[in-house]
C-alpha cells in the first residue's frame, strides 16, 4: 500500500467556481483523500497516493493548465529530465520522471515519455552523472555488481522495472521502488531498449541527471529572479521545447 503524500500545484484560479471544478474533478481520480485552494495564491494542495502527472491531467481537463511547484517533505523529492544525445533529434526532451520520498525506504516515480518510438524501454539507474556521451558514460547499473555477489542473489538498487510506449509514441507508468532520494541525486536514468552497450545515436535512448526539486511549500516563487519570466511564461517555452 503506497502511504499518502502531499502535491502543490500552480494553477490559474479566478473564482471559487474554479475551485469547485477543480476539486471535482481531482476526487474522480483512485487515491485523492483531501483537495484544498488558495485563490490569492493560485496554488491547490493535493493529498493522496495518485501520481502527479494524473493529477496535472484531471486539472487539465476543466480547461486549464496545473505546475508541480512541490511534492513530498522538504528534500524527499527529485526530478529527472529525459533528454536523446541524438545529433538527429532536434528537441532533445523526450520525457520527465518525477519522484518523491514516502517512506523510510520507498520512492515513487512518475515517469511520462514522448516521441519515442513504440515498445518496451528499460528503465535503470545508473552508477555515475556522467552523461557526456548519452548513456554509453554513465556507468554500470548502481548496485548491479553487490546484489549479485549477495547469497541469494538480489535485483539491484538500480533497476526499476519497464515502460510501454503506445504507437502514439506516448507513455506513463507510476513506479515505487525501496531506495532513499538522497542515495539517487547525482547519479543518472537511462531509459533505453537495452541495458548497457548503448549507440549515442540512438534517438530512443534517452538520459538524465537526477537533481533534488522543491518539496511542498518549499517553491512559492511566481516570477524566475534569473529571466524574469513567469512560471506560465517558462511553462509555454519548456512545453515548446517537448517538456511534458
């Protein structure tokens, strides 16, 4: 049983009926215990065990757009961008894994894809950050080498099972694993068909580095100090750009 955890979204409120649509529309969703606003805000707090690209999407469906701006306690939470090292590829984002601490030794990762071609994909995390030459300098599977010297032989901390992707060249999956966030921040993903022996030119594997991100009520920012831009304003580029 994956235990409860707290999500904040940004999302452009203008009235309590806003609110209302809003909060109908997150209790429709399996795991959803509590949904609070704040109109002044523009910020709507979300309980339960659903992940948060489920959750983006129910807000999207009453016609407007949602921002993770945090999730879990503060330093339980990580995000990890999935990019193609493909010279061929001109948007390199292909997809976006969010994960947050629950427990005293589970994470839960909310992956989603895009563009990729149809299949199965590998999902593991790697022994190093190095990402220099897309998933071929990233190292081994973490663990991989001491959970097979182990009596019996265990699966290793690094592998965290497999995505589908449809022919829409879409794909999601909601993942729970037994490992602590900060024993991941530094390494890297690779989400490939294969599992080591990786072609850099492969525009289907893809790679990222795994940084901490704001837990809840830890990001309350409306307006980036570095570009000046709003986070809807920073919402648009990165979605242009194939940020899901």
């Amino acid at each position: 049983m994956i235990p409860p955890f707290e999500t904040t979204f940004a999302v452009p409120l203008s009235c309590e009926a806003c609110i209302k649509a809003v909060s109908t529309s997150l209790y429709k969703l399996d795991g959803i215990s509590d949904v609070s606003a704040d109109l002044k805000a523009q910020l709507v707090s979300v309980t339960g065990n659903a992940a948060p690209s489920a959750i983006v999407a129910a807000i999207q469906d009453t016609g407007r757009d949602a921002i993770l701006r945090g999730s879990g306690k503060g330093e339980s939470a990580a995000v990890c961008i999935l990019e193609t090292h493909s010279s061929a590829v001109k948007d390199h984002v292909r997809g976006l894994i969010r994960m947050v601490q629950v427990g005293p030794a589970m994470t839960l990762l909310d992956m989603t894809l895009r563009g990729v071609s149809p299949g199965t994909y590998n999902v593991t995390v790697r022994e190093s950050g190095n990402i220099s030459e897309g998933a071929k300098s990233t190292g081994g599977i973490w663990d991989l080498l001491q959970a097979k010297k182990e009596q019996p032989p265990r699966t290793a901390k690094g592998i965290f099972g497999t995505i589908e992707v449809g022919k829409s060249g879409l794909g999601s999956v909601f993942l729970d694993k037994p490992v602590h966030i900060w024993e991941m921040i530094g390494r890297s993903i690779v989400v490939s068909r294969k599992t080591e022996s990786f072609d850099k030119e492969d525009p289907d594997t893809l790679v990222g580095v795994i940084a901490r991100s704001a837990g809840v009520w830890d990001n309350d920012k409306t307006v980036c100090s570095c570009s000046g831009k709003t986070v809807w304003e920073e919402r648009a580029e990165q979605t242009s750009k194939g940020m899901l």
